[in-house]
C-alpha cells in the first residue's frame, strides 16, 4: 500500500539513549512512498528544506507552535477483550479480579457483534493516544481474534494478536475443551492473519498462553512446538503476584520456578515478551537474560491490583529489555503516555524503599514506552526511532499556543500549560507529566495517517 | 449577588458516608437566589417536577445522558503561585526542590502582570477541574497576593488565600525581613480580602506559615497570636520527608516532634490545615486529633518528589479530618478528580505492605475530595453535599452519549468510556478512573455558574 511522499518540518524528539533524548528543534525528516525514512536533516534554516531527486513535489507536513513529532508509543501488553472494564476493579487482586470482572467479560466474545464494537474502540482508542503498535491479547475465540486482526489492518494500526489459550483453572464457558482444540484454533487464527498480511508487514500473530496457572504443561508444551515451528513470538504473564506464583509453585511442583515452566516448555526465547515481572527472583532474571527472553513493565495494572512493584532500575541495570505495558484493564488507561507517568510514580515508591536510584526519569519513561517497547517486540531495528531505514510509525504532539495574558482556556486545549520560556527539556516533561490525548493530533503508521484530531493541520 | 432561581434535574450523587454514596437516579435540586439548595426531590417522574412557591418560573437545568451532578471539589492545598511548574521536579525531593524549582518561581511575583496571568489561569483551569473550593498558598507580596483573592472573587471560586510567611531559611530575595514584616504585611492581605468580602461569602483569609524550617519561633508564635486574634484558619505543611523532619528537630531543640513546634506555638487549631502529615508518629496524631487539627493528603506530590506515603487508613480510622490537596507543584495535576487516582493508588502501595484494609476505594476517595474537605475546611455546614440549606457548589458531570456500535471516537469526547449497562456505581467507578475536565461540563459557586464547556446545555 503506498503512501504519499511526505516532508516532516519542524522539531522532532527520539531517544538517543536509555537516559537521552535527542531533540532537534530545527528538523525535516522525509518518509517514501513505502512509509520508510529516506533522510533527515537536522538544522534546516527558516523551516524551508531544499531537496532534489523527486522530493521536490512531495507533500509538506508542518509542526504548529509547540509541536514536534516523537516517535509512536508501542504497548507491549493491552487485552484487548477487557477494554469495557478499564477502570472496574474494585479492590481485588489478581486470581479474585479474573474470576470477577475478567473471565465473564472475554467469555462473551463469541458474540461477533460485541467483539466489532469492543474492537473497534481499542484501536480507534488507543491510536488517538499514539499508541502505534499493540501487542493484544485476544480472547479464546477464533473468529472474533481474526476480526481483532482485521480491524487493526484496517485501522492501519501495527500489532501483534494473540488467540488466547487456556485449558485449565477458568470457567466451563470459558476453557479450551482439550491441548489439541486449542492449538488447531491457534493455528487457525494464524492462518487467518498470515493471509491478510502475507509479509507480516503489519499484523503478526502471536502465540499466547495465557500464563502458567491456566495451561496445563502438555498445552505449554505444545505451544513452545508451535513456536518452534512456527518461529512466532510469544506473550505471557509472569510473576505478578504472590498467590499466583504460589499457585504456579503447587501446580508444577517439578519446576525450579515460574520462569522454568516456560522455559522447560520451551517458551522461553528471545522472541519472548514476560508481563509484570514483579517479584522475579535474581536467579529467574538470570535464566530470562540468558534466554534473552523481554520485559513488560504494567506500572498501573500492578498497584491498581495490588501486585507489587516491578523493580525496573535493577532489571535495566542487569541487561533485561523492558518496555511498557498498559494491561487494560488491570491498568485502568490505554494511553502508553498515562502509563509513563505510572512508571515514574511506581519507581518512586521503588526508591522510598531501595534508594534513589531506583526512580527513572521522564526520559528514561519515553525510552521504555519507544526504543523499549521495540525492543521488546523485535522490531527494533523497524519503528521506535527516526532513522534512515526506519518506518514513519510517528505522532504529532502539539502542546498548544501557550497561555495568554488574561489566562483564558481556549476550547477544546488540552491540560498542557507552556507558559513561554520552558526549555525543550521542560516542554517534554511537562507533556509526560501533564498531556494527554489532546497533544497528540496526529498518528502515522508506515507513513499512513491513521488518526487526527479536528484541526490539526490548519 | 443574586442569582436566577435554578431546578437542577437529573440524577444527583454524593456522599452518604465515608464508604458510601447516595446515588440518586431522578432527582431534582432546586436553588434560590441565594445560591442555597431549597427542596431536593429524590423520586421524579420523567424528569417533570411539580413546584409552587414561585418556583414555577425558575430556570430548569437537565443532565446529558449519562450526566449527574456531583459536588465541587475542595482542594485543600494547592500552591497558586508554582502552578507554571507543574511537571517540572526532576528526580528532587523537597529540600533541593524548593531551592532548585520553588523559590526562584516564587520569589518573581513582585512582577504583578506575571502574578495576573499566572493567577487568573490557575483560578480558570482548577474550575475547569470541578474545584470550586481551593485554599492555596500564594507568596509573601502583598499586591500579588491580594490580586489572587480578587481574582478568585471575580471568577466566583471559593478560596482561602494565603499570603506565605518565612522570615529563615530562604534566599535573601524571598523571604521576610523581620517578624514584624511578616505580620505587618499578612495584616495588609487580611483587611484587603475583608474589604472586598466582608461577610466572607466566598473569600477567606488564612494565616500561612510557609512550614517550621522557614519561621522561626518568634514569627510562628506571632501567626499563633494573630489566629487568636482573628480567628482566622491556618495552613500549613509538616511532616512530609525525613530530612525535613530531622532539619525541624534540629532547629527546633526544645519541642517533642514536628507537631509540637506548631501546638507550642498557638497553630495546633480546630481552624489548622497540616498538608502532607506523611511520617506522623501515633503520638503526634493523638495531639493532632486532640486540638482537632485538619490533614490535606496530597497522594501525587508525596510521590513525585518521594516523600513517603501518607498512612491515610490509619488516620481515618483514629478519627482524623482528612481531605485532599493537589499540592501544585510538588503535586503535577491541578485536578481533584486526578488525585482521588492519585489517593487511591498510593493507598495500595500502601496495603503492599501494611495490609489490604489500606486501600481506599473510589466512594472514599470521592467523600474525602468533597465533605471531608469541607471539614477541612470547616465548611462541612454549607458545601461537599447536597442537603436542603447548603450551597450550590456543584459540577455537572457528563459521561458522554456512549459508545456507539462502530466504535468511532466523536470529536471533543473524553476518555470515560460507557459501553452500556454499566451500574451507576461502576460508571462513578470510571469517572474516577479514566475521567478528566472533560467530563465537568459545568460548574457552579454557590449557584453562580463559573465554568462551563461549549455545548453542556444543548
């Protein structure tokens, strides 16, 4: 699918590293027919950039005042399926939670109607808030997981679908019947998604175990197979909460610990993303490196239900690869921007206990939701930054024009305040601390435009 | 000033108790001229009610679909004057915060056009967040000080305005020269704001030491004579972070704790307002509670700059005041609604390790964000509900026309996202959840509309 040739004007902010940003408030970056980065200049002079070989003619898409392009956000962990009970939780935990609010809400999914609704309204939401690749859990049926991946080529957002599998420890209504039953349904929805996107340009099928308490070891065991052959990735939970890893604990009780059930299953690869991560122990952290399996950090989902707090200073410090994770609706947001701020708070509350060391900073917050998150995903080299080679998955965000001298709110402005004389440094935490979907008024998957806000290019 | 007699119709919600709220699905409130609430009718018929009285003429004002209307929100300590740093804390805690970020901020506000339009936006965005009632701290100038009360008084927020007193431990260009300084200038914002509200109807002076550290002995014992004098209420700060606790130990010798240095001193009032009250002893919060001192619980400053977790359980079930404060800008959100979030999970970092009956729930966070702030600030007779003889200080609060079957965002929507079915308390539950000033689409002071949205009475 081809897109227009398009020169991006104004300041553009990535990461440079963990703890860096490279802002460059003079910029033009120029994205090709294929959606690809082709060059990037760094210091254009009046917001005019001279071009040559074709580009002449291109399409000119221009920041307003306070605006700059940052790279889209990645979700490295989102259920889809449970998105009508963000913000339902009451005060349970995990093992209650699912049997609550969760299980009798995925369970319905065989209503193909409800699924298109649902569906449908995750990624139109999650586009508006920059969220430019998901990686999804589904639910256990087949044709709603294959509508799932529809909408989201459709949509033109980038993501990973998963048909969730499950033949133990859930409700009757809600259970794969047998091991073999739900990998012929697994491998029916990856059939489905490798037939509307053939060169997995786009939607990539992923294979997904719920988490260890509700498979049993032959269906892990099948599944680590599947991947095997298949060479997919895999999404799982893992070590999110006390119960649960007791549980895991007296239902294998031949394994080292939770990280070696994946591991013996064969699930424990580089192609591996782990939600939560909560209470690993150091040994289990050294198996996942060594497996070079990824971290999905769920800040909001882990102190809404009470799991803990995910210690994500000493997992970057020891080499683990972590991004983040909304886990709607154990987080009660699906704006990887939301989650940032909820990293930055839950490391707060690492550090009261393990010192200051433990807090990460807003740019080290916008690595894991980007560069991490790619990472995390194996698309690192494809989308998380803007280098040459790389896919236009891009927002627009736009801190609006500033405050006046009377103070007035304008209609319709978002919660961002420039006061005039901010550095870029300040601007970038204050729309992390402060934004939401507001700022960001354009969304870009491989250079197609897949959401905007009214106005946004005026 | 009078207002037009208003019928509000629709459903009302407020607080029963602390755990619960009167969910009233067909109500009606009727408002006088004086801003008072006349009759409230529990069981309408659809959505008529039948009045006498000279009511039959008065104004009618009806909820949206998935609309209610709900009180304003009280905050109960907000800084006015470091609003333009909300966001901007980097990895501080308070101490180098106050140095770094605070007092450079606070210390330009002798530049009165700044303080106008750093002011008139504060007052504007924290009504666009429902808060009808906000005590806030200014600085220690007197015009711009008092700018902020005729401010407040213009726009109709109800206010507490505090001209801050330090006369120690602040840098020479920010701190009063003498005690007699102090009390000479906070004389001068009290009669102003008892010259432009001279039955203090809406504008409210208080006495505000800044904290201990920055007074010494002789200023706070004169702030203490001054409240004896006037009978003024009291804010202030104690007991936020350790290495102020300690500084207060050390330059207060003579005094038990932290607490003492404001009960030897005349400040331990019914009228006093203690902000943060995070690292408490159980002896300092039977004092507390013996002189009927107030707490401002302020969630997300206590964890942005790593203060601690305030024991908000602990200090409910022992009887004490509680309500909340943004703490703008230690805090990074002017929103009430955002820190009942903000209260809500740090209550469950606080049940991580004391236990799950530390965990607030949304009806409480909400009690405590309107009738236990209005005990906080003694105001509990006349705002935070919705009883015949109280004020009119309310919000409306509109969900939005929900989702519609395919899934497409409508412009200018908010995040809360109504499926259908959901209980009106699981709809409470979202608002507190993913709701934002998008959902107040209007608000009102004592019957005075002061804030509303374009398009809220369509």
């Amino acid at each position: 699918m081809g897109v227009e040739r398009t020169i991006y004007i104004g300041p553009f902010i990535h990461s440079k590293s963990l703890s860096e940003l490279d802002i460059c408030p003079n910029g033009a970056i120029a994205v090709d027919e294929y959606g690809k980065i082709r060059f990037v200049s760094r210091d254009i002079k009046d917001g005019q950039v001279s071009v040559d070989g074709g580009w002449e003619k291109a399409k000119v898409v221009k920041t307003p005042k306070n605006g700059f392009f940052f790279p889209g956000f990645i979700d490295t962990h989102i259920h889809a399926s449970q998105y009508p009970n963000a913000g339902i939780f009451g005060k349970s935990t995990l093992l209650d939670w699912l049997n609550t609010y969760t299980f009798p809400l995925e369970g319905s999914f065989h209503d193909i109607q409800k699924a298109s609704r649902i569906y449908n309204r995750v990624v139109a939401r999650t586009l508006s808030h920059g969220t430019t690749t998901a990686c999804y859990f589904a639910t256990n049926h087949v044709p709603a997981t294959n509508l799932l991946a529809d909408i989201c080529q459709t949509r033109g957002q980038r993501a990973f679908v998963g048909r969730v599998c499950m033949d133990r420890m859930s409700p009757d209504y809600y259970r794969d019947a047998s091991v073999s039953d739900a990998i012929t349904s697994t491998r029916q929805c990856i059939d489905h998604i490798q037939r509307i996107d053939p060169e997995a340009s786009l939607i990539i099928p992923i294979i997904t175990p719920r988490f260890a308490p509700s498979c049993t070891h032959d269906l892990l065991l099948h599944l680590g197979n599947l991947h095997k052959e298949t060479h997919l990735p895999i999404q799982t939970h893992i070590s999110e909460n006390h119960s649960e890893i007791q549980l895991v604990a007296d239902l294998f009780p031949n394994s080292k610990h939770y990280t070696d059930v994946y591991d013996a299953t064969g699930l424990l690869t580089p192609r591996t993303i782990l939600a939560h991560a909560v209470h690993l122990t150091p040994d289990e952290r050294r198996l996942i490196k060594s497996r070079r399996a990824k971290i999905s950090h769920c800040p909001a989902s882990n102190t809404a239900i009470t799991s803990g707090t995910a210690k994500v200073r000493t997992m970057l410090d020891e080499g683990l690869t972590v991004g983040l994770g909304t886990d709607v609706s154990g987080g009660h947001t699906p704006s990887i921007l939301a989650e940032c701020r909820e990293a930055l708070y839950v490391s707060r509350h690492v550090a009261m206990t393990e010192g200051d060391a433990a807090k990460l900073s807003p740019e080290e917050a916008l690595y894991l939701a980007t560069r991490g998150g790619a990472a995390v995903v194996g698309l690192e080299e494809r989308i998380g930054g803007f280098e040459v080679g790389m896919e236009w998955d891009a927002q627009m965000v736009s801190l609006g024009a500033g405050v006046g001298d009377g103070g007035e709110l304008e209609p319709g402005e978002g919660l961002v305040e420039v006061f005039g004389g901010e550095s870029w440094e300040e601007r970038v935490h204050k729309w992390v601390y402060t934004g939401d979907d507001r700022n960001t008024v354009a969304v870009w998957v491989r250079g197609r435009l897949v959401h905007s806000r009214e106005g946004w290019n005026d």
